[in-house]
C-alpha cells in the first residue's frame, strides 16, 4: 500500500523562507526592516520589505497630490533599503524584495503575506498614542493568528 501526500504549502517547518516586513518611514518600522534582516540572513530566507500605500478619499486626495506623496515615500524607502544593503555586502548577504501595496497597512500587510506565502511578519510597534484604545496593527495581526509576528519597539 503506497501513501499519497499532498504537495500543499506547509508554513514553519524548517524556519521561515519567507519574512514579511512592513516599512512606512518611521523609526519604529526601519528598526524592524532591521531586525527582519539579520532574521532573514541567519534563516537563509527571502525578505520582503512592504510599504503599503494609504490610500485616502477622492475629496480627501484633492486630485492627486496625496499619491505623488506616497509614491515618494516609497521611492525613499527604496533608495535608504538599497544604500543599506550596499553598505553590508560582502559582509552580510540577504536576498531582499521590496513590494507595495495599495490601502490600510493591516489589510495591506494581510495581502502581501498571504501573496508572498510568507511564514513570519516583522512590524514595528506603533508610535501613534490612540492605538493603545482601538488596537495597532502589530495587535490585529497577532489577532489574526496566520503567522509568527514580531513587534519591535
């Protein structure tokens, strides 16, 4: 009698092969790209960074001064990564992809893990004071329970 398996994915069965790391500007998120980096070079995984683009009301946009704004952030975020990695190579090697996404960090995070198959999410703690009444995104994650996450202060 033969076994069959499937070939489904299978998330944390060896350590991560892929890690989520969501990045806005702020000093709480570079310290989890950080972070996320030296987890990604001792795992051997795949890291990749998202900046998830808010994306406001159409009154609220004005037209489109808002998106050209995000678009520089990311672009920034981009140019910061890559001087980063270009400033560790040779010395530490990590294979890093950066994606945006498009809405509010918690949906947009959701979607580049479960596109990206990721088997951790890296964020930083939130630094605004309301989150600590209607739950940061580091909390709602952990709530979804899909992934390992980790916070960084």
């Amino acid at each position: 009698m033969t076994e069959q398996h499937s070939h489904r994915f299978e998330r944390g069965t060896d350590g991560p092969k892929v890690i989520v790391v969501g990045v806005d500007g702020s000093d709480s998120s570079l310290r989890a790209a950080a972070y996320a980096a030296g987890l990604a070079r001792r795992q051997r995984a795949l890291l990749a960074v998202v900046y998830v683009q808010p994306v406001l009301a159409a009154g609220a946009a004005l037209g489109g001064p808002v998106t050209g704004t995000t678009d520089e952030i990311a672009e920034d975020l981009v140019a910061q990564i890559r001087d980063a990695a270009e400033r560790l190579k040779g010395i530490f090697e990590v294979r890093w992809e950066f994606h945006t996404f498009r809405g509010d960090p918690y949906n947009g995070l959701v979607t580049a893990a479960d596109e990206l198959k990721a088997d951790a999410v890296v964020v930083g703690a939130s630094e605004q004071a309301g989150h600590r009444i209607v739950g940061s995104v580091a909390v709602r994650l952990v709530k979804a329970g899909r992934w390992p996450v980790t916070v960084v202060p």
